[in-house]
C-alpha cells in the first residue's frame, strides 16, 4: 500500500481541482429527481423491497432503467446492469426453539426456558435443525484483542462447550476497535477456534434500553439468509457454531439465577472493562428448527467511464442498498415495511449524483461503479458479494456507501463515517467544506454504525471505504434535528411507519446528492487510490487483498 502521512494526504486534497461553489440551481433539480425517486421506491406498490420479492426485482428494473436513461454502461453479469447474488434463506421457528438449563445439584429439575418471551433459539444458519448439550463457560464479551491488551478469552476452556457473552464490547477499546470486536462473525470465529459449538448471548442493560426486546421480537420474525459462495458453501458462516439462543431479559435473570456470579456483577466488571470468564457449572440444551431455501436476489451496476485509459481496471464503487424488509408484522395495521428513509433516499440520492455526473459531463480519472446493492438488510449480503467480485479484470480503489439519513428538516452538514481511517477522509472534508457543509463527528459512536453497514464488507477486504451522511443538525435552529432523529431510531425505523406518510426534506436531499457527486469525483480524479493511512488499525488488520 501507499504509505502517505496525513499532511502528504492534505496537501494531496487541496491539489485537487475545486469542486464547484455551492449551486442552488442544480440542487433544486437534484431535490426534484430524488423526490421522484423515493416517491416510487417507498411505495406499498413495491411492498417493502425485501430480497428475493417481486416487490425488489420492480426496485432493480427501476434502478436499471434510470441507469440505461443516463446512458451509463452495464456492468453486471453477461453484459446487464444485475449482478447475481446467490442466497440461502432461513425462515426460523422460534416458538420452536428450546432452551433447557440442567442445575449442577444431583436431583435438581432442569429449567425451561419459554420461546419469545425467554429466548430467541436457532440452528446454524443454513441448518435445518440443530440440537445441543454441552457445559455453559461465561467470557464475558467473548473478545481477544491482544494488541488492545484486552482478552476475555485468555486460559478459558471452551472446548465442546457453550459458550456465554454479553453482546457488545468493552467501551476502554478505541471505538473502531470496539466496533470491529462486537461484530457477531468477529467473535464468533474466535469462540469457534477455541472449540465452542455454541453461543448464548446476553443484552447487558444499556443494550436493552436502547434495543427493547419487543422491537428484537419484531425483527427476528423476519427470514434471515446467507451469501452463498462460489463454491456452493455459505460465506462468513461459522460451521462450528452449531446453534445459537439470544436471551430477553427476562431469560438472562432465569439464566444467571444459576450462575456462581451475579448478574449485576457481571455488568459492573463489564462497565469496568474488566476482562472476565468462568465456568456456570450448569450443561445446558440448545434447540432450534428452520426452513431454509434458496434464492436469488441482484445488485444493479452499471459504469461511468473515466477519462484516463491507464486507470480503467482501478474503479470507485458507490454503493447504496436497495433493499428494506418487506411484509411483516402488522404494525398499527400496517404490514408493509417501506423503507422510505432506509434507504429508498440513499438509493434517491445515489440515483440523483450520477445524473449530476453525466449531464455536466463531469468525470474522474478512474471509472465510477454505481451499485444499487441487496440484501443489506440480511447481513450486508449483496455489498459482500460485490467486495469480492468487481467487474472482470478489475480491482476496486475505493468504496463511498450512502445509507439512510436525517432528512426531516432543512440541513446542511455531513458525516464522513470512516474519514479517520484513509485517504478519503481529507477528499471527503475538503469538497464539503468548499461546498459549504459543515463536517461533523459520528454523533452515536457507541451504534457501532459504520460495521452496520455496506462499507464494512469492502473493509473486511482491505478495501478503503467511507459511508457519506447527512448528521442531525438543522439550519433552522428552532428545529432539534437530534431529538426528531432520537424519535426515528426509537419509533420508525424498521418499522412500517418509516413510509412517505412522515415530512422529507427534499430539498436538503437533493443539496446532498450534490455534495456526494462531488465526492465520488474527487476520489475518482486522484492518480494514486486511496489507502489507508500509516498505523490504522482496519489497514492492519485486513491489510490489501
């Protein structure tokens, strides 16, 4: 990789080209194309865009006819703009799930954990049905940072075993380390390599507050699913891990009535980041039962060319996910999941930055790759097959991901989730500033966000990545943008009511679908791709494959 200190990246910045000075004219028209497109794709039409629906297959022939209206090139399989993503999906029947804890004491009667109320138990995915009894081990937050002077896991004995862990991780680890160590396939993979076959995962309280089991209730009745690999095994699966429970609160009191160590401090000693693990001296049972079947969901690609011929193979991805959840659980009698701000305006706005690219003819040194993506909401499932398979004979520089945002008053200022790790970070500050945003920090750190979405599965391939969003904070200032958007979070999102029936700002939509194009051209006009910069710990961590 190119080793650039961050005054060597700056310098490179302001070298740039300037972007263009704000442009109220043409972020009234950008506002009006997003509007189009969130007007059609949060439709009940589309029936909230689940992968594998008819409702997302409309969404793709939609994103591909505006692709093929701009005169972008196809850059799917065979010539089209889709991109097959093969997926495995998992309908998981939760009231069927058992999970049955056998005290140590001879003669003791076993205890029996209620489905949904108590527990949520499942096979591995891609299983139909698992069935397990093993000796419980508490680890804490199941983390082995080494390099962080942190480990759960030192000198536990988890071989055959279940293993028990608090969801999260210790909030002492810097925040991109503790988002990178919280990651469910993060810790999985090491509990397996330790030799668990099993995972009961424990809320600490503050996980409960701001995630209430009702709304995880909500959630787990949805199917879950999997990247299917070209090999016909399933990616990022860890097959040691052959069944799973994820307790309610309610569960974790009956659980840790059991355990040699009370629950309250276990929580204490984890608020502490005080590293932890024990035997619970109890054997529990895991049970869990699914349907599963395949399928097959795309990603929409289609290819801005750049201007420099030597740089054609090395093209930038934009990325924005197409997909939301579908039909589910009625809701105030409504079923249909729209989406509408997750993530139809991300898609709007991807939409909106490419016309803005192609009708000033505007272009970059490299190539640009627009990517509307599936199955994000599974797991970042499409992003994950489009990491490893750019288009032939060609190798990502770069990805920039736009994923949801506050547009529900006037705004102008961003976030460059990830601007701290690379070299996109002083592009991404730059052209903001010239364009009059300001740039704000990740306002929620502790959401662990930017391993939440799409960006991570190019970071997981030591791919630079930065997710381009727009912060809560209001020009208006008798508008508390971060209490509407607390209110979002809390009450809308991934639930039905997020649908075109609550106010968007579309004009503040549009003036962001120009900064992002400004963005991606800035990133595709440098000679030398974006890297990491000197000592980051993703840069060391996944390095360039």
């Amino acid at each position: 990789m190119l080793n650039l200190s961050r005054a060597a990246v700056l310098s490179l910045a302001a070298a740039l080209p300037l972007a263009a000075k704000p442009d109220p004219a043409a972020e009234a028209l950008a506002a009006r194309h997003v509007q189009a497109h969130v007007t059609f794709l949060a439709d009940d039409l589309l029936e909230g865009r689940a992968a594998g629906t008819r409702g997302y297959d409309l969404a793709t022939r939609y994103v591909a006819a505006e692709f093929a209206a701009l005169g972008l090139r196809p850059a799917g399989d065979n010539g089209t703009y889709f991109q097959n993503v093969k997926l495995l999906e998992s309908s998981r029947d939760y009231t069927a799930g058992k999970l049955v804890l056998q005290p140590a004491a001879a003669g003791a009667a076993p205890v029996v954990f209620e489905p949904l109320n108590d527990v949520l138990a499942a096979p591995a995915a891609g299983q139909e049905s698992a069935e397990i009894t093993a000796p419980a081990v508490f680890v804490g937050y199941g983390v082995h940072a080494p390099k962080q002077k942190y480990s759960d896991l030192e000198g536990a004995d988890l071989k055959g075993k279940i293993a028990v862990v608090l969801s999260g991780a210790p909030t002492s680890l810097p925040v991109t380390e503790r988002a990178h160590f919280s990651n469910a396939t993060t810790k999985a993979a090491e509990l397996a390599r330790r030799g668990a076959i099993g995972i009961v995962t424990v809320n600490p309280p503050a996980e409960d507050l701001r995630r209430p089991w009702p709304a995880t209730l909500l959630a787990a009745r949805f199917p879950a699913a999997s990247l299917v690999g070209p090999d016909g095994q399933l990616v990022d699966v860890v097959a040691a891990i052959r069944a799973t429970a994820l307790l309610s609160p309610a569960g974790a009191a009956k659980l840790f009535a059991h355990s040699p160590k009370p629950f309250a401090a276990v929580v204490a000693a984890a608020d502490k980041s005080t590293p932890q693990h024990f035997d619970f001296g109890v054997v529990l049972t895991i049970a869990g039962r699914a349907a599963i079947k395949p399928f097959v969901s795309a990603n929409v690609l289609a290819v801005l060319p750049g201007s420099d011929p030597t740089l054609a193979r090395d093209p930038i991805v934009v990325t924005s996910h197409l997909d939301h959840l579908g039909i589910g659980t009625p809701v105030k009698g409504d079923a249909i999941y729209n989406g509408a701000i997750d993530n139809a305006i991300g898609v709007g706005a991807l939409l909106a930055a490419a016309r803005h690219l192609v009708e000033n003819k505007i272009a970059g040194r490299r190539p640009v790759v627009f990517a509307a993506v599936t199955a994000e909401e599974k797991g970042l499932l499409g992003a994950r097959h489009l990491s490893r398979n750019p288009p032939a004979g060609s190798r990502w520089a770069a990805n920039l991901n736009v994923d949801a945002g506050p547009f529900f008053a006037p705004l102008r200022a961003a976030i460059g989730m990830g601007k701290e790790h690379t070299t996109l970070g002083p592009l991404f500050e730059a052209t903001a500033t010239r364009l009059g945003w300001a740039i704000r920090p990740d306002p929620k750190p502790e959401e662990r966000r930017f391993v939440r979405s799409d960006q991570y599965s190019f970071v997981r391939e030591g791919i630079p990545a930065l997710r381009v969003v727009a912060a809560p904070e209001s020009t208006d200032p008798k508008i508390d943008l971060m209490e509407i958007d607390r209110v979002y979070w809390k009450d809308r999102y991934h639930k039905p009511d997020d649908d075109l029936a609550h106010p968007i700002d579309f004009p503040s939509g549009g003036a962001f679908a120009i900064l992002l194009a400004e963005v991606v051209r800035a990133a595709a006009d440098v000679a030398a791709p974006p890297t990491y910069l000197p000592g980051d710990f993703f840069g060391e961590t996944f390095g360039r494959r």
